[in-house]
C-alpha cells in the first residue's frame, strides 16, 4: 500500500496545471492528426520518426486524458451536476477511446474489418473526429492559457515525461509484438500489415474514396501522352505490354503491403515515344478514367513503371486494368489506377490534393 501511495504521489507531482492539462490536450489531438495524415504521403524508411513521433503523441493523450478524467469525474458520474454540455464531453471521450483503443489493436496486430472498413481505417475516423470535437468541448469552458501556467518547473517535466514514456512504450510494444509473435511483428514501420502470395489474389482491391468505374475494354483502350512534348502519342495496350519488369513494395493506406514483381513500361521509356521534352518540363502527371489523378517529379516519373501485369498475370480491373503506376517509395493512393493520359508539366499539380477527396463522386 504505501508503494502504491507513493507512486499515486510521484504521479500528482507530475500532473500539470488544470488549465495546461485542458490545452495541452488540444494541441496534442491536432498534432496526432496532422502526423498521422501527413505519415499518409511516408513510403520510405528515414520516415520513420514521423511515425515514432505520432505514436509517441498518443501515448501522451493517454496520460493527459487520465489527469483530465480525474479531474472532472464527478461531473460525468453525478447526473446531479450534468450540463448542457456534458452530452459533448462524453461524446468526445467515446471518440477520444475509440481512437486510442483501435490504435492499440492495430499495433498489437489485431486485424478486422469492420464493413467496408479495416481497423486501421476505423482508428483515422475516430481521429479525424476527435479534432472538432476537442476544438467544441473547449469551446463550451473557453480559458485562454496563461504562461504561469507553462514557466513551471514542474510542466516542463511533465512534457518531457511524456514524450520519454511514448518512446518507451512503443519499444515495448514492439519487443512484446515480437516475444508473442504477434500479426503486429511482421509490420512495417508504417504500421502497414504483410500480404503473402503473388499475382492479383494476393492483395486486397482498394479504392480512393468512391472511385468504381466499369471494366475498361481492353480494344477500345488508348492511353494518351500529352503535354511539354514535341509528339503526342497515344498508345494501345499492346504497345504497354513492353516487357518491363521491376519488384515493388505497395504500402495501401488502409493498412496492409504487399512485394509483387510488376511487368509492363517505364515510364521513361513512354516519354521518349512522344518526343523532345520541353525545356520547362518538370513533372508527369498520371490521370485516372475516373478523373483521380498525381504527379511525380520527372526524374523520379522516368524510373516509375505503367504496369499491365502483376505476379505474371494480366492486371486485373479491380487492381487498375488495362494499366496502373507503380511508383516505389511512394503509399498505395499515389499508385493511380485505371490510368488514362500522361501528361508532362512544368507545374507541381495543387488540385491533385482536391481530386482525392471527390474523385469518384458524380
């Protein structure tokens, strides 16, 4: 009893001011949610503090919620004291848990769909909600900080607690994913789970937000390349199928990868077929049927494949048929399927940020 009472009195030592708890709550939602959706566009390995830092993030939430919750549990628990507010307060807990609970399965390894949706996707909508409502609840008891409440000696220490316990947590949580052979041992850095096998059944077939065009006749199918060339071309299937082949690594933001050898052209080798590229050249832009649409820088975009085939066999439509990017390094939504025109542009495309959120949409 008396260990436990002093390490109740080691942590109230540790526990900042109220009004610090409350906004330091704020601050560390809108960053988890910037580096979890900025760790959507990470593909390679020197990314990796971006990741360590968002699970890190998390387990300060953790930490900060609990001081929180202590503090006004009696509102929650005393239907005696509720507000008009308390109905936001809890919803933003219910969020607040739910993100930090489907965030722990995932890490541990848990893999279930729900719906449509995988674990992974249901733990960034608990997160993308959990901003305005965050932003609402402190809205309803608005206090601006005051800098007495951050000078002290005691909050620098917390924070640095903090950060210290996140870093540890994730190790063990590693070490512990690996000593019980856990699915979470086998992921990558991103988080992204492994799928074994080759060829189209080896991988889920996902989609951008509501991108499900009809199959796309291979007869009829002309890919077009356009832009700062001297000769605009336009390609059949056949003229794709170049025998190309390259081993890449697909990292699909829902939660999974996959190695799979790709066949089909480089891209460097389609801007050659159309000609000179102009002296403003900078960029390729890849265009889906369906209007999605991203680009590459040129040097990069030379050395990126269109692929026809995976695994040795042809694409199939649910995996982007007749052609698709293969773009290494880069996550699976930049893997533009279905593609249509290549373009070349001396501008970095802003409005392909916008597509992927309405591409699909009619």
């Amino acid at each position: 009893m008396a260990a436990t009472d002093r390490l109740r009195a080691a942590l109230d030592r540790l526990e900042p001011p109220p009004r610090a708890v409350d906004w330091s709550l704020f601050a560390f939602v809108v960053a988890e949610a910037l580096t979890g959706l900025v760790s959507f566009t990470v593909g390679v390995p020197e990314g990796w503090p971006l990741f360590w830092l968002h699970r890190a993030l998390g387990v300060g939430i953790v930490a900060l919620l609990a001081w929180k919750l202590a503090r006004v549990r009696r509102r929650l628990t005393d239907p005696g004291l509720w507000r008009r507010s308390t109905a936001l307060s809890v919803l933003t807990l219910v969020a607040a848990v739910g993100a930090i609970g489907t965030g722990v399965a995932w890490v541990f390894g848990v893999d279930v769909r729900l719906s449509y949706w995988t674990l992974l996707s249901v733990h960034v909508g608990f997160g993308l909600a959990l901003v305005p409502l965050v932003a609402a609840h402190a809205a309803t008891r608005f206090r601006l900080p005051r800098r007495v409440d951050f000078e002290r000696r005691r909050t620098a220490v917390s924070y640095f607690a903090l950060l210290a316990a996140g870093g540890a947590a994730y190790r063990l949580q590693q070490a512990a994913n690996d000593a019980l052979d856990t699915a979470g041992a086998d992921r990558r850095f991103t988080g992204s789970q492994p799928r074994e096998g080759a060829g189209n059944a080896a991988f889920p077939i996902t989609s951008w937000v509501a991108d499900d065009p009809a199959p796309i006749d291979r007869d009829d199918y002309r890919l077009t390349v356009g832009g700062l060339v001297s000769d605009p071309a336009e390609l059949t299937v056949d003229d794709l199928a170049a025998g190309h082949e390259t081993e890449a690594l697909l990292d699909c933001t829902s939660g999974w990868y996959t190695v799979q050898k790709w066949g089909g052209i480089r891209v460097g080798d389609l801007l050659d077929a159309a000609g000179e590229l102009g002296d403003d050249a900078a960029y390729v832009r890849f265009t889906s049927v369906t209007g999605y649409r991203w680009s590459l820088p040129i040097d990069e975009a030379e050395d990126a494949l269109l692929a026809t085939r995976v695994g040795g066999e042809p694409l199939s439509h649910g995996h982007g048929a007749p052609a698709r990017l293969v773009a290494p390094d880069r996550r699976g939504f930049q893997w533009v399927k279905w593609v249509t025109r290549v373009e070349v542009r001396a501008e970095y495309d802003l409005g392909q940020w916008v597509v992927t959120l309405v591409s699909g949409f009619d």
